[in-house]
C-alpha cells in the first residue's frame, strides 16, 4: 500500500506542479502586458496613417450551416466604410440546409447595387474551413484578405483602422480583439466573455510585447496575401487551421500584430452543447497543432527563449489533462496524506499559481475590458464569477482532455463548427431551434458519473478527517454538476 501511496500522490503532484507553472507563465505574459502599457500612452491605432491609395481588399466569409446570422453578417459586411471600387466580398458557402439560399439571394441583392460579391460554392466540403479558404483563395483580387466568422458583425471602420499597418512591410497579420453581443445573456456567456478577455489582452498583447509567437485567431483578422502564399496556405491537417498557417507564417520571418484597441463585437456559444463542441474543436486543434509543428519549431533558426515560449503556447491546451488528472487523484490522495506522514500544508505552495491566475484575471476583466461602472461593482462581480469559472473550467477538464488525447494520438473528426442563432439579449432564445443538439453523449453521461465521484470524496474526507480536498472537491462537484445538468437541459426536445 506503501507504494501505491507514493504512485498515487507523485502523480497528484507532477500534475499540480504542470498547472502550477502553467499559471506562473500566464503571469509573466502579465507582466509583459503591464510594462508595454506603462511605456505606452498612446491607442496602439494611431501609430500608422492612412495610405494615400487604399489597397484592394478581399472578405472572406466562410459559412456552414449558418441560417440565423447570415443575413445579418452580410448585411453588416456590406456597412463597411471602405471605397467601393478596393473591395471585394466572398461569400464561402458550404451549407447544406436554408442558409444556402439566403446567401444567394443576399449576394444577387447587393450584385443589384453594384457591390463586387460573389458567392463560392464547393461540390464537397473536403477540408472543411480550411478548405472553403484554400478555395477562395483561387480567386481573390486583394493584395490583402479580411476573414470574418459567420457570428462575427465588425464596426463600419474595422479596415480602416487595420489597414494601414500593412504599411510595414514586416506584416504579415493584422488580429482584433474579440467583443461580446450577448455576454450578458446568460451565467454561460459571462463566463467565456470572462476568459476570452484573458486572451485577447493579457496572452496576445503579453505575447506581442515580449516579442513572443502569437496567432491569428480564424476570424475578425487580416492576411497578406503574399503571407499566406510564402507559409504555404491553409492546410486541413488539423482542428485549428488558424494556429497553424500562424506559426508557419512567422517562422518564414512574418510578423503579426494584434491590436487591442480595435474590437469587433461576435456572438459567444448561448448553449452548452455549442459550447462543448467549439472548445473540443480548439483543444484537439492545439494538440493537433503542437504535434505538427513542434519539430519545425525546434529546427529552426529562432532564439532558444522564444522557441520555449512558443512550445508553452502550443501545448497550452494540455493544461486540462493535468487539471483532469489533478481531480481524480485528489480522492485517493485523501486516504494516503496522513499515513504516509504528509500533510496539506505541502501542498500550499502551489497555492501561488492560483494566486497567479486570480491577478491575471483581475487585470483582464477589471482593470481592462470591464469599462462602465464603479470599482467596487466590478471587484464584487469578480469575487463572485471568479470561483465560479473556475469549478467550471475544472468541470470542462474531462471533456477538453479527451480531445486532447485524441490530437495527439492522431484521431480524425470533422470540424463541427460552433452554432449561433443571433442571440442578442435576455428575451432572445435558442430552445426549439435547427442544430441543437438532440442526444446525450457518453462524454456527458461520464460527467455526471464524475459528480458521483467527487460527492465521494467529500464524505470521504469526512470519513477518515482529512478536509484537505473538501473546498476543492465541493468546487468540483459544482463544476461537473453544472457542465452535466446544462448539457441536458440545452439538448432539444
């Protein structure tokens, strides 16, 4: 029992210790972030002026399947304040229900008007996104390409604030931040607005300031055309086309630049399942991803430094495994603590990772993105969501884990692409609406069993009186409980 003792709370600890320092280099992205903005007054958009001649400029828009915003991303396309005769539109539709026919007729419309539209239209959806890209790529006039989701409605002077960084030859991307329509539609939406805030200014910012690599996200972003030809197009390999054409565009020397003061609004998931699917797409896509490129990135002729942050980047979705294996193993681990003559108070010092992580969360919702109210509303808001995002990103941890394993055994699934259904605010709903999803996955089923688990190890802390877990179990519980019960109650009836 000795040995499976040691087994047990050696793995506990590798794991924590993986999550530990996973949180420790989101912190130092923190202070990157800091220092560039101590050193910078100025909106990052008034570096460049505009270009005397606009240059031609193709938008892609890549669609499946998209019956509820179609219209509305066209329509707002369309809005753009741009000259006329520099752009160009595609829509790339691969639809096999309703929203093929609204995107012909809203292409025939604005043809009518003398918009320069055209709708791309493929016999198979081989590739997927990448594909649909790869395709429209055969005809494109601009020497630069715009992509935009279908959920994604950009402000009417998104060009002309992006545009004219392509001025510095250097550049190769030019990537937005993320802004939400419905962050306040449900808990389930504050909570990915609250993530995704990290993102898009602490990680890309942070990244961009240490000289870092970064990535263009797959939409609301900006190629040259040349880039994309130089790091070999879109390729369908992988989950995460995006990531990929990223690294390999700025290993040929390639520069992106993000910029956060520039947002374009998008819809985030409003329903679990949608949720799940897009999340499973981006970890088995960042796995995929590491596996691919890992190699060239250690072959190449890039600082020692910025060859281990970019490792860091790439695996950064293999942090849910170890936060999977972190929960399992804290139930055995109760039962081998006080015989083994350990205590918790070991254990404490990772308690500076979480530290990390809340300081981090703190500068990227409050003192950034968080902008109308007073201080004090949004410290209480953050006091109560913080925990709350945690035991649900816990909760998500089998779910992501499982299509990490799946990227890097080499497993293929098709790119299930994220459902919107123009959700707004409060009143809007999605119940009783086409791609919901309609059965129970043994994912799912496995996340309630996980409930069962965790409930467990509470009385089991209470059985031998080691409450070490009991906080951490209890957030657990609520994690895979509301992962579990919102799965259920989102399927369609």
């Amino acid at each position: 029992m000795e040995i499976i003792g040691y087994i047990v709370i050696g793995i506990y600890v590798i794991a924590l210790s993986y999550v530990t320092f996973y949180c420790l280099m989101q912190f130092n992205l923190l202070i990157h972030y800091r220092r560039y903005h101590r050193k910078s007054n100025d909106s990052s958009e008034d570096l460049y002026e505009e270009p005397q001649e606009w240059p031609f400029v193709t938008i892609q828009l890549p669609i499946y399947n998209e019956m509820y915003v179609v219209e509305r991303l066209i329509d707002n396309i369309i809005k753009l304040d741009y000259p006329k005769n520099r752009l160009e539109i595609q829509v790339l539709d691969d639809s096999t229900d309703e929203t093929l026919k609204i995107s012909e007729n809203k292409v025939e419309q604005y043809k009518q008007l003398g918009f320069d539209i055209h709708l791309v239209r493929r016999e198979d959806r081989s590739g997927y996104k990448a594909g649909a890209l790869k395709e429209g790529m055969k005809y494109v006039k601009g020497e630069l390409i715009a992509i935009f989701d279908a959920d994604f409605l950009p402000n009417p002077d998104f060009l002309k604030r992006t545009v004219p960084y392509f001025n510095d030859e250097k550049v190769g991307v030019v990537q937005t931040r993320w802004d939400h329509i419905n962050q306040n539609y449900s808990l389930l939406t504050q909570l990915q607005a609250f993530q995704l805030n990290v993102h898009f200014t602490v990680e890309q910012k942070g990244r961009e300031a240490a000289d870092y690599m970064l990535q263009f996200n797959g939409t609301a972003g900006l190629w040259r055309k040349e880039t994309i030809i130089d790091a070999g197009g879109w390729e369908a390999d992988t989950l995460t086309e995006d990531l990929d054409l990223s690294y390999r565009a700025q290993l040929k020397g390639w520069k992106i630049e993000f910029l956060e003061d520039v947002t374009a609004p998008a819809e985030l998931p409003s329903e679990m399942n949608g949720l799940k699917s897009q999340q499973f797409r981006w970890m088995k896509g960042g796995a995929e991803t590491a596996k691919k490129m890992l190699p060239t990135v250690w072959k190449s002729s890039i600082p020692l430094n910025k060859k281990i942050q970019a490792s860091l980047h790439l695996l950064s979705s293999t942090v849910f495994l170890f936060v999977f294996i972190i929960g399992v193993f804290s139930v055995p681990s109760i039962f081998f603590l006080n015989p083994m003559g350990l205590t918790s108070s070991l254990l404490t010092i990772f308690m500076v990772g979480l530290l990390s992580i809340i300081i981090v969360y703190y500068n990227a919702n409050i003192k950034t993105s968080w902008k109308s109210g007073s201080y004090w509303a949004f410290f209480m808001k953050f006091v109560l969501i913080f925990p709350i995002f945690l035991a649900i990103s816990m909760g998500l941890s089998l779910h992501n884990s499982i299509a990490v394993m799946q990227g890097y055994l080499g497993k293929k699934s098709a790119f299930i692409r994220t459902p919107k259904f123009d959700i707004k605010g409060i009143s809007d709903s999605f119940k009783n609406h086409n791609y919901i999803a309609k059965r129970i996955g043994w994912t799912t089923i496995m996340e309630g069993l996980m409930v069962v688990y965790f409930v467990m190890g509470i009385y089991a802390g209470y059985v031998v009186n080691n409450g070490a877990f009991f906080l951490f179990h209890i957030l657990l519980v609520i994690g895979y409980g509301f992962i579990f019960y919102t799965s259920v109650k989102h399927l369609k009836r």
